[in-house]
C-alpha cells in the first residue's frame, strides 16, 4: 500500500498498567484501526511497564522506560526527539501531566488531544502539589492544540476546556468486537453479578457494590481488578460473605470472570469526580460478551439499549435508593444475552473512521 502523507501519524501516551490494562487495549484496537485505513502510525510511549509488552503488541513503538521524576524527563526527551525524526503530519496525544519536552512536538504537525475525563476535577483527589502544577502548565499544551477530541459531549462542554479554541470533537469509546466472545448464560439456582473495577478509584463505586451484596445475600459477586481491602481511599468498608474477589487478571482471565454472570455492574459514582456522562470501556466489554448492564451516569452509546440496561440515578445513594428496580433488572436479565447485532455502534472500526475523517481534515495544507 502506498503511504498517504497526510496520514503519518505519531501516537504519545504516558502509559503505565501492563499490556492488559483498558487503556493498553484502547491504543492497539485505534492503531490497528488507523493502519487498516491506511495510515502510518508510529507509537511513542513513556511507562513503568516492561517495555517487551508493548514491542509484542505494536509493530512500531518506541518505549522508553522511567523509574522516578528524572529518568521521566529523559524519557520524554528521548521520546520528543524520536517523534520529530519520524516527521508526523499528525501528533496524537493521550491527555495526561503536561512535561517540558512537550513543548517541542514538531510545529508543522497537527496536535490533537484526546480527553478521556476532566482532569482538573479528576486530579482534586490525589496530590495537592500535581493539582498546582497542572493548573499551571496545562495551557502550554492544550492552547496548541488544532483539535480536543473528547469521549463525552459533558467533557466537550466543560469549563475546563471552554477557552481553547481547537476544534471540539466528541467521539466515545469504541472496541474490537471481534476480539471477544459471546458468552452463554451461565444458568444456576440464585443470579450471580460481575463488577471489574481498579483499586483508588472511589468513583468506580466498589463500596455501593458491596452494599448491594449485603443487601442481597442470596447473589453472588464477582469482583476483578482488585482484593479485598486494596483501596487506598477507605471506601471499601467490609466484603459481605456472598462475595468472591479475583484479583487483578489479564483480559482471558477478566473473560472467565464474566462468563460465570447473569449481569454486569458498571461504575456507580461518577458523581464523585464531578461528572454525569462516560463512555467506560468496561463497559463495552460486558455487552460485547453479552452481559446486561446495570450503571450509574449517562452513556450515549448504552442508554438506549433496553431492555438490556438499567441506568440508575447518579447520585450517592443510588443503590440503596434503586434496589427494587436493580431486583427487577436482574431477576428479568437471567438467560438473557445482548445479541451483537445491537452492539455495533460500539465496535471501533466505526469510532476510528470518525477520527481518520478528523485527521485528514487537519493534514490538509
């Protein structure tokens, strides 16, 4: 295939979790997306991870390794200056801290930023001194750049990105359906939930699934990603006995968690970083297996999938507010399966074409 210049495009991310974290998942699925439209694609990332992982995964990559603060701006350096030799049309940059090597992404390349949360909201829960320094960095990179692209019209909308004045582009979350199964109902005498979540991460809501399972103890839950007591922010209070913990696992081991559902949980406190609207990938995990899903915020590629979701209230006491619809949900959910056919709007090769679209638009001289 013979390149098209325009579409030579340099993919950075500070990336850390191992190659079977969500976002791992998300870079490949968009890479291989972009190059099946036929784009150049080189991947540029600074991480934690054995750099192995992600030499397996992508066939272009540079990696550069980082243990603390210093070796963090050398591998920005190094990664900056790759970037420039490689000559993009297009610079894509997975969102995060702002570093002094960013400044000198190449000028005659487009920037584009890809906004997966409000970060001035999301990083008021952590270290007060990265909160300062965002404030006051963030700017450099975001007043450069041609086009934000956001997962969700709420991000597009927000205060936090108001003033900038690249194009806005909202486009969620999409993934590989082909690279997972539909799962069977799994049967059995009483319902069984899954909810895969991360430790330190109170809006995930793992304490208001745990409510649940104290308040059903006849269910059982599933719970992968973490163990018990692993949150950080206390907001883990007890584990009722009707609950099974698996531990962080790789995405076939995620797989045979979810096999053993009748329905999926979703985040349920969005409201705790301030936000209404998501587009998890999590998610679109569970309904590409078929899961139904139970969540608490808005999802404009979900919401209009019943009967195979129930959206509850984003609010703090959804759960307990909820229960007798959750009863309901599941009770009715049992043998069920969400045919493919109804999940095509979430398969990535859709949400890729409308970037490509937005890439070629900014390439033009």
């Amino acid at each position: 295939m013979t390149e098209n210049p325009g579409r030579r495009i340099a993919y950075f991310a500070h990336v850390s979790g191992g190659g079977e974290s969500g976002v791992f998942h998300k870079m490949a699925s968009q890479v291989d997306a972009w190059r099946a439209l036929g784009a150049t694609v080189r991947v540029f990332v600074a991480t934690r991870d054995d750099p192995a992982v992600w030499d397996a995964r992508f066939s272009d990559v540079v990696v550069r390794r980082y243990q603390g603060p210093r070796s963090r701006i050398s591998a920005m350096i190094d990664l900056v200056r790759e970037v420039r030799r490689f000559r993009p049309r297009i610079v894509y940059l997975r969102w995060d801290l702002f570093y002094p090597p960013m400044a000198f992404f190449p000028r005659d390349a487009a920037l584009v930023v890809e906004v997966n949360t409000d970060d001035l909201e999301e990083y008021k829960i952590g270290s007060r001194v990265r909160l300062v320094y965002h404030k006051l960095t963030r700017d450099l990179i975001l007043r450069r750049a041609r086009a934000l692209v956001f997962v969700t019209s709420e991000l597009s909308r927000s205060a936090s990105f108001k003033r900038f004045k690249g194009r806005h582009v909202v486009i969620t979350n999409g993934i590989d359906l082909d690279a997972y199964p539909e799962l069977p109902s799994p049967g059995g005498a009483e319902p069984r939930l899954v909810f895969v979540g991360s430790a330190g991460q109170p809006w995930h809501g793992i304490d208001k699934m745990l409510e649940l399972a104290g308040a059903r103890p006849a269910w059982g839950f599933e719970v992968a990603g973490m163990w018990d007591g692993m949150d950080p922010y206390g907001v883990t209070p007890y584990a009722p006995p009707n609950v099974i913990w698996h531990g962080p696992l790789d995405r076939d081991g995620v797989i045979k968690v979810l096999a053993l559902a009748d329905v999926a949980v979703g985040t349920l406190a969005l409201h705790r970083k301030g936000m209404d609207e998501a587009c998890a990938l999590k998610i679109r995990e569970y309904l590409a297996v078929g899961l139904p899903v139970l969540y608490g915020y808005t999802d404009p590629d979900a919401d209009g999938l019943a009967p195979y979701v129930l959206r509850l209230p984003n609010t703090e006491s959804n759960v307990v507010d909820g229960l007798a619809d959750i009863e309901a949900f599941v009770q009715r959910s049992r043998g069920v399966r969400v045919p493919r056919s109804a999940v095509a709007q979430i398969d990535v090769a859709r949400k890729e074409e409308q970037r490509m679209a937005l890439f070629d638009a900014l390439a033009k001289p």
